[in-house]
C-alpha cells in the first residue's frame, strides 16, 4: 500500500469504529480517582442550582469507597437539587452500579435516575430517613421495605430490562427484588441527585458508578 491508500484505509477504519459507537450503546466506569478535588466532575453535566454543588473531595471529607476521591453533593436551597448527569446511549438493557453513603450530621435524599429526555425510567432512592425507595408508573415513591445504615458505604445495583418490564435490585451484594420501570423506553441517560423543594443542609457522597448498558 502507498502513503494515500494507507490514509484512505485509516479514516475508513475511524469512521467506522464511530458509526459503531453512535449506533450502540456504551458503557464507563467513574472512580473520580482522577479528577481535580474541588471542582465539578469533569464528564458530567452539572444540572444541579445555584446553591446545590456537586464537587469531587478526598478522603479530608470522607474515606471514599475507592481512594483517593470521591464526589460530595450538597444541597443548601430549598428550592432546588444538587444533580450531575451523563449520558451512555440507548440502552434497552443495561446495569449500573454505583456506591453511596449518607452521612448522618446531614443526611439527604439520594436518587439514581435513568432517562431519556423527559421520560423517567427507573428511579430509585437512598432517603435521609434511611429507606430504599422507588418511584412507580403513577409518579409515587414507594417503600421497598429495606433499610440502610447512614455513615457507611453501601453498593447499589440495578439492572433493567425493557423486555422484562422491571428492574432488579442488588443491595450490598443481595438482591433486594424486582420492581416494575416507570415507562417502557429505553434509558440513554443516568443522574445523580441531591434535594428535594423542602430541605436544607443535605450531603451525601457517591463513588465507583459502573454503567453496562447493553
Ligand atoms: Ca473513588
């Protein structure tokens, strides 16, 4: 092959490799191990308001679940949320993975959220008052009658399946059960969280978020 056919043939190949990722879903891990302690995690969309930060802090704040950072969230307005947000493409299939801690000085509703646009599709809840919770069809956060404990880490799991109509969840290595998705389209988007219209003085820290999506 001369020079210019060797070219042509190596921006084929980039092309392609990304036809095959606009087409498909991807997946990625984030540790913040990497990111710059103090700011906003670099990646993500910060969706969050004014007086609702989302920061990467090291292990002065908290041991993260992976050393040496992790993400806080705070929520001091009680108008409005602390949120990051990142997209992985459409997914009818797919887990994530993350770990999250409350700490009990000022503890505050913690939610992982799959969407795509304004279509929520799962909705899952760590709440200040130490319960797991999801949010059905009809837009109520329902009990999953599992606690957890604040000032620890604990590793959430949930996997859905557009085909099945639910998605499972595995709690610190349990699986916890099955709850159905709140609309049958396939997620392209996972957030994180923080506040809600009538609470204060939130934080809560999250780590090691895995997302498979398949
Ligand atoms: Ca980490």
């Amino acid at each position: 092959m001369n020079m210019k056919t060797r070219v042509i043939c190596g921006l084929s190949l980039l092309f392609l490799l990304g036809l095959v990722l606009m087409a498909g879903a991807i997946s990625f891990v984030e540790n913040f191990d990497g990111a710059a302690v103090g700011q906003a995690p670099a990646g993500w969309e910060d969706g969050g308001d004014v007086k609702a930060t989302s920061i990467v802090v090291d292990k002065s704040a908290v041991v993260p679940h992976t050393p040496p950072n992790c993400l806080k969230m705070t929520d001091d307005s009680p108008g409005g949320a602390a949120q990051v947000s990142r997209w992985f493409g459409d997914a009818k299939k797919g887990t994530v993975r993350f770990a999250a801690q409350n700490p009990s000085a000022s503890p505050g509703d913690l939610y992982c959220t799959l969407k795509k646009g304004g279509d929520n599709i799962i909705d899952f809840q760590l709440s200040a008052g130490g319960n797991v919770k999801y949010r059905d069809a009809s837009g109520s956060l329902k009990e999953t009658g599992n606690k957890y404990a604040l000032d620890a880490w604990h590793v959430v799991e949930l996997s859905w399946d557009l085909a099945a109509g639910n998605f499972g969840v595995v709690y610190d290595g349990a699986k916890i059960g099955e709850y159905p998705i709140i609309k049958a389209v396939a997620p392209d988007t996972v957030i994180f969280k923080l506040g809600s219209s009538n609470k204060v003085n939130m934080v809560a820290y999250v780590d090691s978020i895995e997302v498979k999506a398949e």
